[in-house]
C-alpha cells in the first residue's frame, strides 16, 4: 500500500495503521475532484450572486418611487396653497428620488364633503355642495410616480425594463 502513495503530504499517513493509510489513499488520488466540482458550480453560483443584486437593486427603485411619491404628498398637504401648486409637488417627488433615473410625477388635487369623503366634488363649488352647516370641505392631494429602469444584465425569458410605480394620497390640512 505505501508504493501507492506518491505526494509529500500523505507521507505522514504512513506511520498509522492500515485503515487510516487505505483511506488517506483514496483522498491522495482524488486532488482534482474540488477542483472539477467548483468548475461545474461556479456559473451557477455567479448567476445567483447576479440575480440577487439585480433584485435588490430593483427593490431599492421601487422603494425610491415609492416614498417620492410620498414627498411630494407631503408638500402639497401642507395648506389650501400647496394643495393646487402641481409643479411644487412634482417637484418635490422627482427630487427626493434623484438616484432613479427617468421618474416622472403627475399631481392632482380633489375636494369632498365631511358626509361623503370617498365622492369627489368640485373644489371650486365644494362650498355649496356641502351645504348642510355641520358638514365641511375636506380637501386632497394626490400623487402619482413611475419610472423605468432597466436591468444590469438581460436574461432570457425576463423582460429587459421595469416600470415602477407608486402612487400616494393625503387630506389637506385644515
């Protein structure tokens, strides 16, 4: 068994008993195995590797459009002022989002009676048409982002862009 034996690092095994040097052998034989074993795993392992950071780079976009929408409700809640200035809100959703390349906001504002805040009125004739004396105008703002981002890498069988949305909505402060 010891003439099979032929690198520097197995001649240690020599000096135990049969079962130990027979399977030392066997390991001493099988040097590349690691080396073919990692040859075959490793495209996979960089794809993997790949596709989570392409996920969490997307995850990071949608946060980011998300919450600009979120900015930009947040401007026009403020008064009856910043409620009708469309281009401070979308002003101020683009710029809170400035590592998302390509977002674009669109603002509205609507008005409700205090009776009925889900059916919209005009803002201009809310004060007739929540004529009731205990009833009073309620007034929102609305915000809408999107942006398309494209991936890193294209894959087959998944599209090459992704168009992220966020939309938010806040009552005026009174």
């Amino acid at each position: 068994m010891t003439d099979v034996i032929k690198d520097n690092s197995c001649k240690d095994f020599r000096r135990r008993g049969k079962f130990h040097l027979a399977s030392r052998v066997v390991m001493c034989n099988d040097v590349g195995q690691a080396l073919v074993e990692l040859a075959l795993l490793f495209p996979m392992l960089i794809l993997l590797i790949v596709g989570a950071a392409e996920f969490g780079r997307l995850a990071y976009a949608a946060i980011e459009v998300s919450t600009a929408a979120r900015a930009g409700v947040a401007y026009g809640a403020q008064s009856h002022i910043t409620a009708s200035d469309y281009a401070g809100m979308q002003l101020a959703a683009t710029q809170d989002a400035p590592n998302v390349a390509g977002i674009s906001a669109t603002a509205t504002n609507y008005c409700a009676c205090s009776s009925a805040p889900s059916a919209p009125v005009s803002c201009t004739t809310v004060l007739t048409s929540c004529s009731p004396a205990p009833l009073h105008s309620l007034e929102y703002v609305h915000v809408n982002t999107s942006a398309t981002v494209d991936t890193m890498f294209n894959y087959p069988g998944f599209p090459h862009a992704f168009t992220l949305t966020g939309q938010a909505t806040m009552r005026v402060e009174q």
